[in-house]
C-alpha cells in the first residue's frame, strides 16, 4: 500500500515556518524512510499534479537525498530491499520524461539517477542506456534534453577517472548502444538549427541551443579518455560542424567598441556562448590528447589550423561583455596549448604575430574593468575570491596570465621584450597622473607578474622566475611605496596590488628582506577597505608559512615583537562583525589568527588571557548560528594551538584554559551545535591528556556519563573524536570506569563501531584502548563474549580487507604490549572461550587473517611483527595440538613481513613534539563533518617501544624459546620452506643464535 497520502501532510508541516511543526516533521520524515515504500511513495508525490508545487519540489529533493543516503551506501541508514532497488531502474526514467513539463523536478530526478547509475551501471543496471536512447525523438526536443542531461551527468565522471581496464569496458558498452542515435539527434539539431524558418530567439531557438549544448558535453564525455573509432571514422563531419558553431550567430554581431560597457556583471553567459566555450573545449581536448588526428587530416594543417584561425578571429570580435568571460578563457586557453607545441612553432613565431597577440588578446584582457573596480567596493569578496583563487577562476585577467606564460614556453625572449615595453609605458602614464591614471599601474603590475612567474603554486607562491625580470628591483622601484604609504594617499586597489605583490612573490625575498617588510603589513590590516585588510592576513599567513629545507622559516623570536599587535588588529576586524554570519564571514582573518599563534607559541605567554579571552568571545558568538566551516576549523585551531603552546611553557596555565574552556564547550553540548562538537571533544581530549598520569578531575568524571549515550555516537563527524576522548578517560581514570560501571556503556559502543564498514577502524581503536589501560582482572570476563564474540560474527557475517587487517592488528597488539595477566596464552585462551570445549578456535582464526600481513600499512607493520613474534614464542598453546598447525603459517607470515621496510620507534626531539600539522580545509579531502586540529594531536607512545628491532627480537625469543623445547622449533621453522626458512637461519648463525 503507498505511504503517498500519509506522506503528503508530513512534507507540508517540513515547509512550515514554526520551527517546532517543522522539526516534528523532519522527525517523522526520517522514521517513515524506513519503510519498504518510502521512495515508489515520495516519488509518486513528485509527479502527482494535483499536489501543491512547493510539496513536489520537497518531494523530489527528498527523494533524490534519500537515493543519495542509501543507494549501495555502506551503513545506509534505510538498506534497499533488491525488488525496490528494480521497481525504481524500471521506472525512474520514464517518470523523469513524463516531468519534462516541470524542469525544476525534472533535474531532481536526473540527478537521483546519475547517483544510482555510478553505483549500479553497468553490472547491475545493463538496460539503462536503452532506456535513455530508445525515447530520443527527432522533433521532441524537451524530452531529448532531459535524457541528453541525465546521461550527460553520468558519463561526465570520465572526463576525471583514471584509465583502467573496468573504466574501457564500461565506456565500450555505452558507445556500442549510444553512439548512433547520438549522432542521429545532432544531426536533427543541426538541421533545424540550419532551417531558414526557425526564428532567432524564439523559443524552439532557445530548445535547440540547449540541446546543441547537451550533445557537446556530451561528445566531450565520450571523448574524453580515448578517441573512439565510431568519432575517429566521422571526423570529417564532426569537425565542420564544430567549426560551424564556433563562428555561429544568429544575429549580426558588431564590432567591438573601445567604449562597449561592461557594467553588467549580472548578464550571464547564455547558451550561445556555452556552446562556443564548449567547442573550445572540444579543441583543446583534441589538440593535447588526439593530435595526429586533429592535425593531420584534411590536408594541410588538418582540422587544428581553421581551429585556431576561427577561434582567434573570435577574440578579436568579443567585446568587454561579462557573458563573455567563460568563452574569452576557454578560446584563449586553446590557443594557449596550441603555442606551446614545438611541431606548431611556425605559426606564431613571427614578431608581429606575438605582437599582435600581445595587443589583441593581452592587453585588453588584462586591463580592470568597471564592474570588477566596483567589486572591489560592493562585493570584496568575491573581488578576493576571483584575484586570488584565479587558478580556479574563468576571468579574462586569468585567461590572459596563462595565455602570456604559454607563449613564454617557446618565445620568451620576444615576449618579455614586448610586454616590457608595455610596462614601461604604463608605468610612465601612472607617474604622469598618479590620481587618475591608477588603472595604468594596475595593468603594469598584472603584466608583469605573469611574465615573470614561470612556476608556482596555490600554497607556496612563485617557485622559479623569468631570469630576463628582475622581481626584487620592480619591488623596490614600484611597489614598496605603496606599501608605506599610509591609508588614503595612493588608490586603494594601487595599495591591495602591492600587498598582492608581496604575497606572489613572497619565496624570491630573502629572510631579512621579509623580516623588514612584514612589519609594514601591519598598519593594513586596520585598514576598513575588506580587500587590503583581507590581502594583508593572507600575506602575514603565507610568510609565516613559509619553510626552508622542511622546517618553517620564521619562528617565535622573529615573530614575537609583532605577534600581539597582529592580532589585536585581526580580532578588531572579526569583532567588529554585527552577526554571527558577519564574524564568520572572512576565515582568511582567523587563518591569519591561527598562523601567528602557530608560529609564535611561548612568545605570546604574556598576552595569553587576552588572546584566550578573544578566542572564547568569538566562539560564543559564532556558535549560534554556525555559517562558516574553515572560519569554524581555524577558530578550534587556534584555541588548541595556544592550549598546547602555553601549557607547555607553564603547566599551571592548564587549570585557567579549563575554567575559561569548559563553560562555551557545554553550552556548544548542550544546544547540540553538532558542527563544532566534533572540535569540543578533541580540545577535551588535549585538555585531559596534559594532566599526569592517574589524575582524573572530576569535571572530566562528570563529562563522560553523557558522553556513553547513543545518540552522540550516530554522528558521523562525532566518531573519530569521541573515541580519541575515550582513550584520554581511559589513560587517565581506568580505575575509576570500573569502579563507576562504565566499562560495559563502553563495550557496547565498540560492538556498535565494530558492526559497521564505516566505522569498524574507530572500533578497533577504541577496543585497543580499553584493553591497554582496564586492569586484566577487569576485563577478562569480558574478552571471550562479547568482544572477540562480536568480532568472529562480523569476521563471517561481512567480512572485508579492512575489518581483517584491524582484526590482526588488534591480536597482534593484545600480545605485544607488557601489560601484566596479558600473554599470548592468555589471548588464545580469550578467543577459544568463544567455543568452550573445543580448543584451537585461536589456530583456525589467525590463518584465516595472516594474508592481511602483507597488506599491512606501514604504521602498523612493527605492532604486528612483535605481536606474531609473541604468539610464536612465548605461547605454550601455540606449540601443542591442535593450536601448533597454524604455527608454520604464522612464521612465514612473519619472515616475509621482515621483506617489507617496517618503522621503527624514533627518539622524538622537542621539534618534532612541536611540529603542527595544520589540516587545512581548502586540501583535497577535507571533511567538514569532522577534521582533526593539528595543533590537539601529540605523539603517541609507541607500545612496542621495548622492541628496538623486531627480527632481533624474534630471534632472541626463539633462542629462548628453543631452549625450553629442545628439538622443536628448528623444524617448525624449516617447514616453512627453503625460501625463506634459510636466509633467516642464516641470519641465526651469523649473529650467534643457536636454536636447539
């Protein structure tokens, strides 16, 4: 029976604006998708038109949430039955095409399914692309748009994947089924776009754009990792198409005016130029990954030539328009990868072709424009969004930077003449009006910057330079004075480009140089202008950042003098925020924040309370309406940094960063803010591991009661943390979680983690701590059921390499660390009391998780290698029936593990104690939901720290070991064969070990 008509009111009261009815909604949505029902019934709500349209949209957005949360997720929160997962590949697309009339749901469900094809196609879903092309119309074109958009979502993940064997078998599939009636319909769309009675702009004009668009990407996707032999044979009616609509328009286009306005910021590039963009695109795929083809057909030049001649014909013709943008940087970047080929040097390496390219394309890209001058003012930041993160922004001044560097590959010489020259004279312009005449030195500033940058990166800056620039004297002619130049004296944006300057080139000056110019950063960061504050903290950040040989540059004594007065000006700024949203607005200032604790740790000890007291206020602040996710990281960062920095110049400040600490963090527990919890726990955890061992204050007593409940451990992002708590309580009041009878909470929480894919390492984790710090007598009547219980079920229930390798991990490390009433005999005894009566349950498990040996990664390989050492050596059990046939296999586990490099302990110097690593949240990877705060983690003792080397150790062990058993371990050693039984025994004699 559908669940639609009980749905329908439950979604209306998610719309309300009560908070209480919308919670209480949200509440009952999330119970009703455990029903078997859930998605056929919401889905069916999203087509009946009958219902409201703001109830269908909800509809369609929690459905496509739904398919996103469960569809082959490991954890689902609601797991597929196998006949819903096929009642919806049945149905979905058809219900997607009978949507066409309403394109707000319609993309809904495109997207639902392009999440259930990456899962599911195509092993489990081989009649998708029949249902995507078999509907395909020559005249229906909205229905064509929506299927050209659904597969265009699912092939475009190829234009990123790696080139595998799975990845060709899956693409080969689509083209066999896809290709022809793909081109079946460009070529119908072609045709009509081609009929001289279709009128421009009218709405089949804009259908049939959209679709030209459509089956560009997608020519891209099918291109994208090969060039497939179905294209490779038509190039000669593709590539004429293409050119067409690089040069196509269907109104006259003017030429461009030296006056053109391009205030408008917010005319969007519409299809029209989507499609030109994309045809570049197309171009550039073709010249970089299919050259021989692109170039060398069509007699000479091939298709490559009129590419280019067409696409610099287009430049030409663009005016200054906002909606150009995107095509300016995708027209440019072709031609960009076209000069930089040797085999097509002839084209351009004339002095006024490079002239010509400098004074068309160059300049006037690089030139400011009216909107970006008023970004600056309305809109800073996105004015800093667009300037700095240009690498990953399609603007025109980016565009014609990387064209400039292209042509510097093979032309540099004449290039760096030519744009001197224009540098020059702009400079010379600025000098002769300063006031009005500042645009000039702001194109210098740009030119120059891009011919002299022949390397850099987003985190470091320039790493090499043009030698035929001198960076160092531009600085110090032309941009130094802007720097000391008070607030108001120069433009504005004249003063953000030198601070800029100084950023970009910040690896070219010297030590010294930077120790005498980071002070003049200092008055620009109380500048009100967003930009130049903002430019100023970015800078101070990356100088700060900067490292020689592996290690920072700068640190406390070179900082120290400038450290307070920086922040007193960076937490003016943040505070002067009037809303949570506003104070969280610009994380580039608490970046900066973070950097300077960071570097000026002990120095900072006199002004700690104030700083401390800053750090709190903004938390308190922000923690009512979260809005920012790295503002949110560097804040916590910075409150450990300085926790870890000024504890460990004097003890005694502990107590005062709890007594100032705890009360904003239970606040943060209480209103359940769960995207900062994550970041309480693991300052707790800091907070608790810097009190001596045995010493377990009862404010960390009275924490952990709440901190056992379910429902903290449910969040995803809570998990990594908690467990880290969870180790600090145990290391510190063991006694205590016994005594209290919170030990079982805890068990019960390591069956929980254990029990699930996504979480069984934090299991481990956490299992691994109980055992190293609970008293055996405490926990022995525990180990058999439900822990090593629990983990036999998961073992045989859903086994995977991950789980096996924590499994090996976990027995290896119970039989490596000296812990006492804990022996390898005493955990073989532990996992046989799984199966009492029948020993040897220990001797057929270890087999079965010996493979994962080799796999081991390398943080784990030493634990290992003393654990199975132990096991070898130091069991009784392990030499007597029926335990002693996994004996061997053991061994040569262990033998072929010592061919692996393993990591040993190191003795850790105070500068690797104080080395921080930062996680920051623009890095691949970064999870919002939870990160881990550099400046909370410490070294963790190595358990095995009495084994300086393991096959030493293994060696020692079974001398002794032989000599309690004369005659018994030789052969259980030559049993594991030649191979490698000999270079070990050879290793024995040439040390002096004797085995009996």
């Amino acid at each position: 029976m559908s669940l639609a008509p009980a749905l329908l009111p439950v979604l209306e009261a998610t719309l309300s604006a009560d908070a209480t009815t919308r919670r209480a909604a949200e509440r009952e949505l999330l119970s009703a998708q455990a029903h078997p029902d859930f998605a056929l019934s919401i889905l069916q709500l999203t087509q009946d038109a009958a219902v409201a349209k703001s109830i269908r949209m909800s509809a369609a957005l929690n459905f496509k949430n739904w398919i996103k949360a469960n569809w082959a997720t490991e954890d689902a929160p609601t797991p597929l039955t196998t006949a819903t997962a096929e009642a919806l590949k049945e149905s979905i697309v058809s219900i997607m095409i009978a949507l066409a009339a309403e394109p707000s749901l319609q993309v809904q469900v495109g997207e639902a399914i392009s999440i259930m094809a990456e899962a599911d196609f195509p092993d489990q879903w081989g009649g998708l692309i029949d249902q995507l092309v078999t509907p395909l119309s020559p005249n229906d074109f909205v229905v064509n748009n929506a299927l050209l958009q659904t597969a265009h979502s699912i092939f475009r993940r190829w234009r990123s994947q790696f080139r595998t064997d799975e990845l060709f078998l899956e693409i080969n599939f689509v083209l066999e089924r896809f290709c022809q009636p793909y081109l079946t319909v460009f070529q119908a769309t072609d045709a009509l776009l081609s009929s001289p009675t279709l009128v421009p702009a009218s709405p089949q004009h804009t259908l049939l754009l959209k679709t030209l668009l459509l089956l560009l990407q997608l020519y891209y996707d099918l291109n994208a990792q090969d060039l497939p032999p179905f294209f490779e044979e038509r190039l000669k009616d593709v590539m004429p198409l293409l050119l067409k609509y690089l040069d196509y328009s269907p109104f006259p286009v003017p030429p461009p005016s030296a006056d053109e306005d391009d205030d408008d910021e917010t005319e969007e590039a519409g299809d029209l130029e989507k499609v030109k963009a994309e045809v570049c695109e197309i171009a550039t795929l073709y010249s970089q990954r299919y050259l021989d083809a692109f170039a060398g057909e069509a007699g000479d030049g091939g298709y490559l030539g009129p590419f280019v001649a067409k696409t610099w014909e287009l430049l030409t013709r663009l005016g200054k328009s906002v909606k150009y943008d995107i095509l300016v940087a995708k027209a440019t970047g072709f031609l960009g990868v076209v000069v930089k080929m040797p085999s097509q040097k002839h084209l351009f390496e004339q002095q006024q072709t490079l002239e010509a390219f400098c004074e068309k394309i160059i300049l006037p890209n690089m030139t400011l424009r009216k909107f970006e001058e008023e970004l600056f003012e309305d809109d800073a930041l996105e004015y800093v969004r667009r300037d700095l993160e240009s690498a990953n922004s399609e603007t025109r001044r980016q565009a014609a930077s990387d064209f400039t560097k292209a042509l510097m590959e093979l032309f540099e010489t004449q290039v760096t003449s030519i744009v001197t020259q224009y540098i020059s004279a702009y400079l010379t312009q600025y000098a002769s009006d300063p006031h009005g005449g500042w645009r000039a030195k702001d194109t210098a500033i740009f030119l120059l910057t891009s011919i002299a940058s022949r390397g850099s990166t987003v985190q470091h800056g320039v790493t090499s330079t043009n030698a035929l620039v001198d960076v160092i004297k531009f600085f110090s002619d032309h941009i130094l004075a802007d720097l000391q130049a008070p607030a108001g004296s120069v433009n504005p944006i004249i003063q953000a480009d030198a601070i800029k300057y100084l950023y970009t080139f910040r690896n070219q000056l010297t030590k010294d140089q930077l120790l005498s110019v980071t002070p003049l950063l200092v008055p620009h960061l109380q500048n009100p202008s967003f930009v130049i504050h903002t430019y100023a903290a970015i800078t101070i950040e990356r100088i700060l950042f900067i490292k020689q040989n592996g290690a920072f540059m700068f640190h406390q004594v070179d900082i120290g003098p400038y450290a307070m007065p920086i922040l007193d000006a960076l937490f003016r700024i943040i505070e002067s925020g009037q809303t949570p949203q506003l104070m969280a607005a610009n994380d580039h200032l608490m970046k900066s924040v973070m950097r300077v604790i960071v570097t000026a740790r002990q120095a900072l000890a006199p002004g700690y309370v104030e700083v401390l007291g800053h750090l709190t206020k903004i938390l308190g602040e922000i923690s009512k309406n979260p809005s920012n996710p790295k503002f949110n990281h560097f804040t916590f960062e910075s409150i450990s940094a300085l926790v870890r920095f000024i504890t460990a110049a004097n003890p005694s400040t502990l107590s005062h960063f709890e007594t100032t600490l705890f009360p904003p963090f239970q606040s943060i527990l209480q209103a359940d803010v769960s995207e900062f919890s994550p970041f309480v726990f693991q300052i707790l955890s800091q907070l608790l591991e810097l009190h001596q061992s045995g010493e377990f204050p009862d404010a960390y007593k009275a924490l952990l009661p709440p901190l056992l409940t379910p429902p903290l451990w449910e969040q995803k992002g809570n998990v990594p943390a908690l467990v880290r708590l969870m180790r600090a309580f145990l290391a510190r009041g063991a006694a205590s979680i016994v005594a209290q009878n919170q030990l079982e909470p805890m068990l019960a929480i390591f069956q929980h983690l254990v029990g699930s894919k996504a979480n069984d390492a934090h299991g481990f984790e956490l299992l691994e701590s109980i055992v190293e710090y609970v008293p055996t007598d405490a926990l022995q009547r525990y180990m058999s059921n439900p822990v090593f219980m629990a983990l036999l079920m998961r073992l045989q229930g859903s086994k995977t390499d991950k789980f096996a390798q924590g499994f090996l991990r976990f027995i290896c490390f119970a039989c490596a660390i000296n812990k006492p009433g804990l022996d390898p005999d005493a955990v073989v005894a532990m996992l046989d009391g799984c199966q009492p009566g029948q020993p040897g349950l220990f001797a057929q498990v270890l087999p079965v998780l010996l493979p994962e040996v080799q796999k081991a990664p390398t943080k784990d390989r030493k634990i290992i290698a003393v654990g199975l050492a132990n096991i070898l050596s130091r069991s009784r059990t392990m030499l007597s029936p029926p335990s002693v046939s996994a004996w061997t296999p053991t061994m040569l586990a262990l033998l072929k593990l010592f061919l692996l490099p393993l990591t040993l302990s190191k003795t850790s110097g105070a500068d690797a104690a104080d080395e921080v690593a930062v996680v920051d949240p623009d890095d691949p990877g970064y999870q919002a939901s939870y990160s881990k705060l550099g400046a909370s983690e410490r070294v963790r003792p190595d358990p095995v720290a009495h084994v300086p080397e393991p096959r030493t150790y293994l060696a020692t062990s079974l001398v002794a070991t032989s000599q309690a058993h004369p005659g018994q371990i030789r052969p259980l050693v030559l049993a594991a064969g030649a191979e490698f039984a000999n270079p070990f025994l050879t290793y024995l004699s040439a040390n002096n070990f004797v085995l009996l």
